[in-house]
C-alpha cells in the first residue's frame, strides 16, 4: 500500500482529481448564484386582482 501512496502517477492523478473537483465546484457555485440572481423578488411585476373573495371561505 505504500507503494502505491507514494506513487507518482498516483500523485499525479489525485492532484488532477483535487484541481478538476475544485473547477466543478466553483462552477456549480456560480450557477447557483445566476439563478437567485434571476429570482429576485424585486425584480418581478406580480399584480393581484380583487373580486372581494377571500381564500377558504364561503363567499354567498
């Protein structure tokens, strides 16, 4: 097993793994980003109508 630790091409690949891990997660933390961006309550142009009902009663 300390072969294989040491090994350089076992280095090699676990730093390549470690830097690529590191990429996929800055990218997915930027996606994440964009889309709250994108969901700002602000942002959105909500308008609501009255019919004088309220919601779970009986309106007669």
């Amino acid at each position: 097993m300390h072969e294989i630790v040491t090994s350089d091409l076992f280095l090699f690949l676990t730093g390549i793994c470690s830097v690529l891990g590191l990429g996929l997660s800055i990218f997915a933390v930027n996606k994440v980003i964009e889309i709250d961006n994108s969901m700002k309550i602000n942002s959105q142009n909500i308008t609501a109508t009255n019919n004088s009902k309220a919601a779970g009663r009986d309106v007669r």
